[in-house]
C-alpha cells in the first residue's frame, strides 16, 4: 500500500485518450490537456452483500474494507465507480486475528498513521462479552499485516467495539469506540481517549455521549470522524442495528477540545435515515465512512443498508455524494433508492498528472517533481524533459504502484520542457 503525500489536483479540462500528452511544463508555467468523462453514472447498491463499510484515499488509491467476521479483507481501486470502482474490485485478505481472539471480528479500519498503515478491529474470543478492540501493523513493504496489541483504557478494560482514530490538527491521536459503560449488556455510549502511539491508550476513557433520545434507543456505535474548517464531526450509527430503525446521529466539536463532553453537541434529530414512499425504501441506514471524489472537489459518503425491510443484518453497502449548509455541517439528504442512476464522482475517469514548478540547481540543473496521471491505466508513467517541444526523452520509468517521483535533471540545456505521459 503506497505512502507517500497526499493528492493536489486540478480540474481537468478536455479530453484525450490515454497514452498522450497529459501535462508540460515549463519551470513554473503548466499547460493542461487531460481527459474527463462526462455523464457516467452508477447505481446502489455498489456491494450486494456487506455490512461497516470503512473507505480511506491515500496516494492515488481508494481502498475499502467492511465485516467479514473472521478476517480482515481489502479492496483496492483507482477510483470509486463504474466496473473498475472500489465496491467491483475483488477482497483481498491483509490479516487474520491471532488466537483467542479471532471470533466476531467486526468493522475493520485502515489508517495512515506517521507513516505506517495499521488496522483497527473489533473481536472476541467467541464470547461476546469478551469484545475488546485491536490493531494490527503493516509489514513494510509487503500488503500483509502484523498483529500488534490490544487497544484498550488500562483503567477499565470493558467491552468495545467500532474503534476509529481522531488526528487533531497538531498531529495527536484520540481513539473512540462504542462501549459499556459496565461489565455488562443493555446501554452502548461513544467514549473517547488519549493516544501516546497508534497503538496505545494513555489516558483515562472519557463519556462522549450516551443515547438519551428515543431514535438513538439504547445503542451508540460506529463512530466515524469528519472535519472541515475547523469543526469536527463524530457521525454514529444509533439504534438497534438489526432493525429497520438503524440511522446516523451527528456531535458536533468546534473548540479542539476532545476530551471534555461540554465541548460536544449532539443534533436532536438523526442526519440520515430511513425512507420509505411510492417510488421505493432505504432501510436501517448506518455504519459509514467517508472521502472525496478522485479531484478532491467532492465528498463522498458510504454506509449500510438492510437488503429489505426486517432483514436484520442482512445489508449492502452503498455510496453517494453528500454536501455541507451554510453553518459547515454537512447535509446527507435522504438514501438514495437502489437502481436509480447517480452521476459519477468526479475525476473518477480521469484526473490529470501534476507537475510542480521546477526547482533550478546552482550546477545549472533541474530538480522535477511530479505525480502520476489517475486512474493509473496502465503499468508505466514517465517524466520526460524536451528543448524544442518536438524531441523528448524520458528521465526517468516510474513503476505504477508508485505515486510520485523526483528526478533531477543534469543535461544544463539553456531551455527545458517537462511532461508526464502515461505508457501503454
């Protein structure tokens, strides 16, 4: 799984076939002829079968991961629709607990911490009393994972599921997971901790919120974090998640300070739920996560659904694009109804490579940087360097698992071109 910095991109602007002039540049001034689709469409569910969907970008790459009950199973893809998209592309298994606690495994995480991959899951060693939340490291450079401990509060050590990490804007780490508040059954709050690692709790677990309102019933889970300009947003799945009741609540964190609940609102009403008319239902609406369209200028959400109505945890995974008001909260809408065509994200069919202004060396040579045109096509992308815009060679072959590239330039021509081509 790659790792490197994340996507910048531009609009494209027209469109062209693969295997042609995606970008020149020349020092510092850009010349864009990219391709775009227009018009592409999709329709829900994009997983028939799937429940806890977990989605995350990084590098050019989308991948996904929802409940398997006895591993952890990766999708990956270039983009997010349409034959190649996230939810046609084929699982992948990254890791399998370790005895005992191997059983029930539910709502796998993938995250891009300080540099390394690590996957969060719940499980149990058969009893459900016995759930506890574990991570799991990536072993580097492989797409296989090492087990690494048990995430839990030193203090406490009850039951918890659905883990997820908030990164404040300074880098620390929170973890929050669904818990008991005792040893036993009957009331599901949302708890948050310190981090020291990925990988440990080092502080007390704090209350974040209990349900107290009768379409929360007595179940919080399934925390997902999204921030935007500031503010931070827990959206959970409340209810009881093998109902036709199921739907996401929203707390809402505007002052960075995570760790105590009179900084949290909840809305009173659920932000996405149930719908049922003449042209059609969406049942029990929950669990989710969230990115952004390939070009980064729209965001996405996914979440499960039941199959039908009182079909209990029977479920599909489904996606679409939601938007934010104008207090910067986002707006879900309503569940888009299965069969009906939606458009595509956009940039999923093409988004056009990025060449950042070149950085001129003392010796007279050219330090380029660039990154990969995406969807990655095919298995090659160049950087190539010209004097006339007629004759170009390539500096470097870039294998495409790999991102981006910085290739240095030491033939001192009084004037260079630059371009990113894709190879067939």
């Amino acid at each position: 799984m790659p790792n490197r910095e994340p996507l910048n991109y531009r609009r494209p602007v027209r469109r062209k076939r693969a295997n042609t002039l995606l970008g020149v540049l020349l020092f510092s001034g850009v010349l864009w002829t990219a391709a775009s689709a227009f018009g592409a469409t999709f329709t829900n569910p994009i997983i028939s079968d799937g429940a806890d969907p977990w989605v995350v970008f990084k590098d050019g790459y989308y991948y996904l991961t929802d409940t398997t009950g006895l591993d952890v199973s990766v999708r990956t893809a270039t983009r997010l629709a349409g034959t190649n998209g996230i939810g046609s592309v084929s699982m992948v298994k990254v890791f399998s607990p370790p005895w005992p606690y191997n059983s029930d495994v539910w709502a796998p995480e993938l995250h891009f911490i300080q540099g390394k991959a690590y996957i969060y899951y719940a499980a149990d060693n058969g009893t459900n009393a016995n759930h506890r939340m574990f991570v799991a490291e990536q072993i580097s450079p492989t797409n296989s994972f090492a087990y690494k401990g048990k995430v839990y509060d030193a203090t406490t050590d009850r039951w918890a599921i659905d883990g997820t990490v908030l990164e404040a804007t300074n880098g620390a780490p929170y973890f929050i997971w669904s818990g008991w508040p005792g040893n036993t059954d009957g009331l599901q709050n949302l708890y948050i901790a310190p981090m020291s690692n990925p990988w440990t709790i080092s502080g007390p677990r704090v209350l974040l919120s209990t349900p107290q309102l009768s379409w929360e019933s007595w179940i919080q889970e399934g925390p997902e974090v999204l921030q935007r300009n500031g503010k931070v947003f827990v959206i959970y799945a409340a209810n009881q998640s093998w109902t036709d009741d199921e739907c996401l609540g929203m707390l809402v964190n505007s002052d960075g300070n995570y760790l105590n609940p009179a900084s949290w609102t909840k809305l009173p009403q659920p932000v996405f739920q149930t719908i049922s008319n003449a042209a059609g239902a969406v049942f029990g609406p929950g669990h989710c996560s969230f990115t952004q369209s390939l070009d980064g200028t729209e965001d996405w959400l996914f979440y499960h659904a039941a199959q039908y109505r009182g079909a209990g945890w029977t479920r599909n995974i489904r996606m679409q694009r939601f938007t934010w008001d104008a207090n910067g909260y986002p707006s879900f809408g309503q569940p888009a109804l299965a069969g009906v065509a939606l458009a595509a994200p956009s940039g999923d069919d093409f988004t056009p490579s990025l060449l950042q202004p070149v950085t001129l060396q003392t010796n007279g040579q050219a330090l380029v940087t660039a990154r990969a045109p995406l969807p990655l096509v095919t298995n090659q992308w160049t950087v190539q360097s010209s004097g006339d815009l007629k004759n170009w060679s390539s500096l470097t072959n870039v294998p495409g698992t790999q991102f981006s590239t910085t290739v240095l330039d030491n033939s001192a021509a009084p004037r260079r071109y630059y371009r990113v081509k894709s190879s067939s």
